[in-house]
C-alpha cells in the first residue's frame, strides 16, 4: 500500500508550523501560522480563471446591463464592478 503525506505550509512566511484554527465564514478550514500569526484558508478556491473573466468583460463591452450579465453568466454584480474599477 502507498501511503502519501502531504506537508502543508503557510502562505505567508513558508513554515511549517502552522495549526488548525477554527471554520471562515463558508465554512472551510481555517489555519494559523504560528511564526508569523496569518490566519487563511490553506488552498483557496479560485472562482474564475482568467480566460471566463476576459469572456464576461468582452461580453459586457457589448452594451447589457450589469443585471443582464449576472442573469447570463451566474457572476455576482460585486465582482463585476470591482474587475471593471482594477481595468
């Protein structure tokens, strides 16, 4: 049998030493780093990849309302307005 380990570490400062500290608000796993204090989901979710957030910004370049493209593409109007103000 193959057993393998996986060796998790902080995002932040890469150690090693980091514990398990309590669920964020969706529900996941939280974890502290105990050397340098960050609190963060080990693996985060990436909602959209770069080529579906180019598709909705081309896609909202061709005039529908912000509404019509949450309705079309399941994105939050939020995250919408915030891709339009980073450009």
């Amino acid at each position: 049998m193959i057993v393998e380990t996986t060796v998790h570490t902080c995002r932040g400062c890469e150690s090693t030493n980091i514990v398990r500290n309590g669920r964020n608000a969706y529900g996941n796993p939280q974890y502290k780093c105990k050397q340098c204090g960050m609190s963060a989901v080990l693996q985060p979710k990436v909602a959209y990849s770069e080529e579906r957030k180019a598709e909705i910004l081309a896609a909202y370049q061709e005039r529908p309302s912000m509404r019509g493209i949450q309705r079309i593409f399941g994105v939050s109007r939020q995250t919408l307005a915030s891709w339009l103000k980073k450009g």
